[in-house]
C-alpha cells in the first residue's frame, strides 16, 4: 500500500472512532431546553427527555417537604410544579421570585422532578441588558471563566 | 482630565484607520514615505490607547464615579490592586484591555522589524491596523468605558453627576488570581493576531520563502504560553473560588479558551514540517487563520452570551459585531487563499508511515478532532435550534468521551514523536530508542494494577506518562553524556549546556514533559471521593484516611460581609493533623453570597471542604468534603509549561558562530543541514530537533 493511503486509512479509523464516541456521549448528555409554554405541547417520546427549564418561582410557593423541596415556577402566565430532589443545598440566591432554572425530566403527574436547580437573585448584577453601567451578570464574570452558583 | 481618555481613545481609532488607509495606499502606489507614516500611525495607536487606559485607571484610583464604568465596578473601600483590576470587570473595560494588548502587541511587532522585511511588513501593518480598526471601533462607538453619569436638573438641563461611592467589585472578583489571569488570556487572544497578521501578509504579499513562519513561530509561542497561563489560572480560581470541587466543567465560557490554545498547539507542531520538509503550507496558513477567528469567536462567546450556558443568561447586541467581523475575516481569509493559492504548494510528499513527518500529521489530525468536538459541543444549541429548532445542549459525558482518548493518543504521540525520524524511521532506530522507556512505562503499569488502580483511562495515562517522561529523561541523558564525555564536564552541567545550545528542542521536551505533568494530575480524576453530610457539633464526617470533627459553627461579621463559618478538626490515624475554616460569606454590598473553601493540598491530594449552607429540610449546617488526588500536579505542571516555554524562546548559545547561515535556508529539501553545532548530535541525525 502506497504511504498516503495507509496514511488515509489510519486517519479514517481514527476518525470513525471519534465520531462514534462522540455520539454515545451525545445520546447520554443531550438535554432539552423547553419554555414552560412548550412544555404543554410536548407528547410522546419528548416527554421523557433530559430537559432544561427555567422561569421564576411564583411567591410563596416553596415549600420543605421530606425528601423533597416543592415550588412552582412561573414563566408568561404559565405555571409549573417543580420537586427538587437533589441531594445537593439549594443555592442562597434561590427564593421568592429568583429566576431559576431547573435540569430534569417531567413525571406522570405533570411536576417536574428537578434534580439540579440553578438559581440568579434579583439583585444588582441583575442589570437589564445594555445598560450602560455594563454589569457583569452573575454566573458569567467578565473575563472569560465561568462562574457556576454557588451550589450548584 | 475627565474627557482625556474617550479624546485619546478617539484619536487611537483615527490613527488606526489611516494606519490602515495609508498603509493600503502605500502598497499600492509603492510610495515609501507613505508606508513610513502608516508605519508611524501603527505605532501611535499603542501609544494612545495607552493613554486611554491610564485615564481609566486614574478615575478608578481617584474614585471619579461620575464615571459609569467606575461608579458600577469600584467603590472607595476597594483595595487599590482590586480597583486596578476592575479596568477589566465589565464589558466596556475587558474591550478596551483587548484594545491595549494588541495595540502593544502589534507596537513591538512593527517596532522590532521596522528596518527588516520591507516587502512583508506593509502588509502586516495593514493587517494589525484593520483588527484594531474594529476593536476600537467598539470601544469609541458601541461599549465606550468613558460613559458619564448624568441627570436632568430642575431646569431640565443635562447635567454629569456622580455617585457618592460606587456599587463595588463582584465579589466573585475579589480574589488575587483575578487580577492576572484576565490579562492572560487577553495576552494569549490578542497574541495569536500578530501571527495571522503575518501569515495573512505574506499570503497577500506573496512574500517568497518560509520567513514568516520563523518570524511568527516566536509570536505564537508568546502568544500559546499566555493562552495556556489563562487557561491555568481560570481553572485554578475555578477550582479555590467557586467551591464545586472541580476546576473544569465543559462550560461554554472555559471551551472558548481552549479552541484557540488547540489549535495554536497543532500550529506550533505542524510548522516544523513546513521549515524543514516545505511542507503542509496550506494547512499551517489555515491553522494560523483558524486561530485567530477562534480567538475572535471565544471573545464572541464570552461576551454576547449567544450560547447560553447554565450560568449565563447574559445577553448584550455586541454579539452581532463580533459575528460580522468574524464573517468579513472569513471571506478575506478565502479571497486571499484562493487568489494566492499556487503561492502554497507543498515540496515534498510523505515518505513513511513511521516518521517525523506522519507523527505530525496525526498529531494536528487529532488535534483538529478534539477542536471540532470540542467546537461543535460548545455550538450544538445553537446548531440545533437552528436545524431542528430545538435547542439541545450537551454535557460533559460527550466533551469527555471524545476528548479523553484524544488526549491519551496525543501523550503516546508525544514520546514517540521527537524520536522518530524525519522522513523514514528503521526498526532498529525504533527498537534503540523506545526498548527502555516502554518497558519502564508497562512496568509502571502492571505494579499500578497490582495496587488495585482499575480505571482503564488512568492506567493508560500512568503508563503513558512514565513512558514519555523516560524518553525525555533518556533524551536529555544521552545528549548530555556526549558533551560531558567530551568536555570533561559533569553530567548536571552538561545537561545545561545542551540545553542551551539547542533550546528549541529541550525547551520542547520540558513543556512536553509538564503536560505530562498535568495528565497525571487530571487522570486522578476517576479517584475523586465526596462525602455530604448534615452536621452538628461533635460529629464526624468521614472521607479517605480522614475524619473530620466538628468542633464550632459561629457568624463572624464585618463592615463588608457576614458570615457563617465551621471549625473543623481534622484527625487522620486517630491523630489531629490540622483546622480548617470553611465559610460562606454573604457580601452585604453587593448581596451575593459566596463561599470560602477551606483547601489543604498536598502533592498526593487535596482535601477540599465546602460549607454548603443549611439543608432544606433540618436547617442543619451542611458541610461537603471533596478528596481530589494529585490535583496540585496539573498547577505543577503549568509552572513546567510556561518554564519550558521559556526556555524554547531563548536564543541558543553559540547559534550565531554556527548555524545562522544554515537556518536561513534551512528548508525544504535540505533537511540534513539543520542540525544541532554540537557533532556528537549531529551524528543522530534521525532525532535533531
């Protein structure tokens, strides 16, 4: 076989492996972000998805339940029951009327069992965007590194 | 004073446009003096903008909050090395440390060859003026820093006003690691411009010969070792400031910096085989094109917040610039590719299987895999919501199936690389060189299983490991042996002197040598324990050898935060071995809650330990221990990078009495001609550099 060619098989095995690798760790991590609006709509297979939601928790909704922390998100009107039943604290900037969102898959029940919850404050680095002070948002610094909530 | 800067800011963009306009004149009208002032405009840009920025810091340190920028990321009790830092807290101020460092970038860039390379350097500054054309064009006309604060009077008239004190730096910044690690990675993005510039300069200008990738070679190395510093620093302030126990999460934010350093790593390989073999030129011109959109495409990502990742809803219409620009340097970059594209053609074809030249090439394949995987995870809900309409994310299982064998392919072709040979290697030659450091390696392997290690990705990074670092180690030796046999000397100097006469290649093997470094220390990875528990007073929390007593909860507080805070014993063999203070401390100006790990690392493992607020249900302190193994390695392993690095950038020693005349044509078929003054290594001429 001429060089090139082994050379071409070689990266073709190489490559093949690759792909393939990549779509199992695609098929394991792929998550779903869905509006709480979509999430009415969604039958099926769907349904069952790995998924990511996020909206506000409506005042006085959070309640400490055993082995679970229950509160309704709210997004446009539309509500949504959500359990947390992670193991991990809720975030400090979880409360009343904090944006959140939620990773997990819908129950037969239609509450959302959330086993992380990512949770933004409403407090100054809530800046609306292009406001001129140019705050940085939280979770994201200005320089390039990611800040993950505390938490989380 | 107050209008100094956004005047000095102002004229930078002037001068830079000219730079440009009178540059392209200059070309085209072969006037000399021409190209001089575009030249001399070039160099003014550094100098303004410089002025800009001291401005900006002046209101920082002067407490001017009728600044917006200041008054929203400074306040007057802010520790003054903290108040310099917030130049760059927020969007305005990190463009306008973009700005500086090209603009200094591209000043010593123009300055050091202003008398060489008349047919190249036009072209360059033309380049270099027209990335900072649009760089100041935001920071002038879109995210000005110099804003003012101002309030209608009662009279209705606009007047500036300012705020007593500010609103503070983000607490999260306030950690000594953030006041360099930003202009890092701001070194190693902007960096990676003078290289294109170059590369795209000698497309445009057709400059004959293999010179400009000697010339940017140099740049790149600069540029990669500030990349990779950035890199490190974020992933330790990561690691000691976001208390989650790991120091790399497949992030958005954290992929936009790698893309870069990856593929300025395969540029840094491949163009060893455009000086000497003459060839893959297409590939390298394209590698440096590459890079450089990455780095634009990373600050994109950075700073528009178009992939929402988890933690960042952030959401700014600067994206839309950078999208634009990043098109329009892709479009110059195929214009130019395609009208010169005869300019690239290759002088030589691959000879074997098993060579320098195949080592290479699977490297930047491999390489270019991990980029695009890394790339199209990063870009994959956007992709989708675009195809499918569905926005779909992926998570670290897909960035670690297919990077983690990338890795461990790339650790075996970085002990078996620098020993082939160019062009074809024989059995013998193979046998003689990997016999000693293969076994070492599979013998490392097999007492690593005795002792009970069963994580097949960690064994074979062991094995891998050792294995490299014998062919390194027995590189050095040999080399060494030679000169001290010869010169009389000791083996340690010898070392030193070989070292020094060829520092390219060793100053290679120490920075392959501290990336092996780093892949022991993340291979401990899979050995990483953690433990979660309610706790009160008087009980224990057990993890590894450990046990973790808890003597006190108490608040501590002050004018700046309050906080919770855990008094922990820790008792190893029965035996007390230290306290750690874990804390959470809610900032009261800011109201964000942050927490303070308690960290004690050791070279076998860190124990790391979070108060992880009150549970829930119980409102019981939790308290989260981590027990990462050989996490201080990677930090370790970083310090031997940048060394190297270092190193490989110093001129060799005797190099000018030798071999200056060699190098200069050193290319294409007249490999044989580059090989180290010293004879006895010239002898194996199946390893030189």
């Amino acid at each position: 076989m001429k060089v090139r060619s082994k050379f071409l098989v070689g990266s073709g095995i190489i490559v093949i492996t690759l792909i393939s690798l990549a779509y199992l760790g695609f098929t394991q991590s792929k998550t779903y972000y869905h509006t709480i609006t979509e999430l009415s709509t969604l039958q099926g297979t769907s349904l069952r998805q790995r998924m990511r939601v996020s909206g506000n928790v409506k005042i006085g909704t959070i309640a400490h339940v055993p082995g679970s922390v229950d509160f309704v998100l709210t997004e446009q009107g539309k509500d949504l029951r959500v359990s947390y039943v992670g193991r991990d604290p809720l975030p400090d900037t979880f409360k009343d009327g904090a944006q959140a969102l939620v990773e997990g898959k819908m129950m037969p029940d239609n509450r959302f069992e959330a086993e992380q919850v990512q949770a933004k404050c409403a407090s100054k680095y809530e800046a609306a965007p292009n406001q001129t002070s140019g705050s940085p948002q939280p979770g994201q610094t200005s320089n390039g590194v990611d800040a993950r909530p505390a938490g989380s | 004073m107050d209008i100094l800067g956004s005047f000095s800011l102002l004229l930078a963009f002037l001068a830079a446009v000219y730079a440009m306009g009178a540059g392209i004149a200059g070309i085209v009208t072969r006037k000399t003096l021409l190209t001089k002032s575009a030249r001399n405009a070039g160099m003014a840009v550094f100098v303004l903008v410089t002025l800009a920025v001291a401005c900006l810091e002046y209101y920082f340190f002067t407490d001017n909050f009728s600044m917006a920028y200041v008054a929203a990321h400074s306040n007057r009790a802010l520790p003054f090395y903290y108040k310099f830092a917030a130049l760059w807290a927020g969007q305005e101020g990190s463009l306008l440390l973009w700005t500086w460092l090209l603009s200094t970038y591209a000043f010593f860039a123009i300055f050091i060859n202003r008398n060489k390379h008349p047919e190249l350097m036009p072209y360059v500054g033309v380049v270099l003026a027209s990335v900072q054309t649009f760089f100041l064009t935001l920071n002038n006309f879109v995210a000005s820093p110099f804003a003012v604060l101002a309030g209608a009077d009662p009279s209705g008239v606009m007047r500036v006003s300012a705020l007593s004190d500010g609103h503070g730096l983000n607490p999260l910044l306030q950690y000594p690691e953030m006041v360099i690690h930003p202009p890092m990675l701001y070194l190693g993005y902007t960096g990676f411009t003078v290289p294109f510039a170059f590369a795209l300069g000698a497309l445009l200008g057709r400059y004959p010969g293999e010179k400009w990738i000697h010339i940017t070679r140099r740049w790149t190395m600069i540029a990669w070792c500030f990349q990779s510093i950035g890199i490190l620093l974020g992933a330790h302030w990561a690691y000691a400031v976001l208390g989650w126990g790991g120091y790399w999460a497949w992030d958005p934010v954290e992929n936009a910096s790698l893309l870069p350093w990856i593929t300025g790593t395969a540029f840094l390989h491949s163009v060893m085989m455009q000086e000497k073999r003459g060839m893959m030129k297409v590939w390298n011109i394209w590698l440096v094109f590459t890079t450089f959109m990455l780095c634009i495409l990373g600050t994109l990502l950075t700073r528009s917040g178009i992939v929402s990742s988890v933690h960042a809803f952030a959401q700014s219409s600067i994206g839309n610039w950078f999208v634009g620009f990043l098109a329009l340097v892709f479009i110059v970059c195929c214009a130019s590719y395609w009208k010169n594209r005869d300019y690239l053609r290759s002088d030589n074809q691959l000879d074997s299987l098993v060579s320098r030249e195949s080592s290479f090439l699977f490297n930047n394949l491999i390489l270019l895999a991990a980029c695009f995987a890394v790339l199209w995870g990063t870009l994959f809900p956007v992709l989708s919501e675009w195809v499918v309409g569905n926005k779909i994310s992926v998570g670290p299982p897909f960035f670690n199936k297919v990077n983690i064998p990338i890795a461990l392919f790339l650790l075996l072709l970085t002990g078996v690389g620098p020993l082939l040979a160019w062009r074809k290697t024989s059995f013998d030659a193979l046998k003689r060189n990997f016999a000693w450091p293969l076994s070492g390696g599979v013998l490392a392997g097999v007492i690593a299983l005795v002792f009970g290690f069963r994580d097949i990705y960690s064994l074979i990074c062991l094995i891998l490991g050792v294995f490299v670092t014998l062919t390194i180690f027995s590189e050095f030796f040999r080399g060494a042996r030679v000169i001290a046999g010869r010169d009389g000397s000791n083996l340690i100097s010898a070392v030193g002197e070989l070292t020094m006469r060829n520092t390219r290649r060793y100053g290679g093997y120490v920075v392959h040598f501290g990336m092996v470094l780093i892949f022991i220390g993340i291979a401990g990875v899979p050995f990483n324990k953690d433990v979660q528990k309610e706790m009160s007073i008087g009980q224990t929390l057990n993890i590894g050898p450990y046990s973790i007593l808890c003597q006190n909860f108490d608040r501590v507080q002050n004018g700046n935060y309050d906080s919770e805070r855990a008094t922990l014993e820790v008792f190893r063999n029965g035996k007390s071995e230290m306290m750690l203070y874990p804390e959470r401390r809610f900032f009261l100006a800011s109201q964000v809650t942050e927490t303070m790990v308690a960290v004690q690392s050791s070279p076998l493992r860190d124990l790391y330990i979070v108060y992880a607020g009150r549970s829930p249900e119980t409102g019981q302190p939790v308290i989260h221990a981590y027990l990462n193994p050989l996490v201080k390695w990677i930090w370790f392993g970083g310090i031997v990078v940048v060394l190297g690095t270092g190193l490989a950038l110093l001129s060799n020693r005797r190099a000018a009495l030798v071999f200056r005349p060699v190098t200069e044509q050193a290319w294409g078929d007249r490999l044989p001609a580059r090989v180290s003054p010293v004879g006895a290594i010239a002898q194996r001429g199946d390893a030189n550099d």
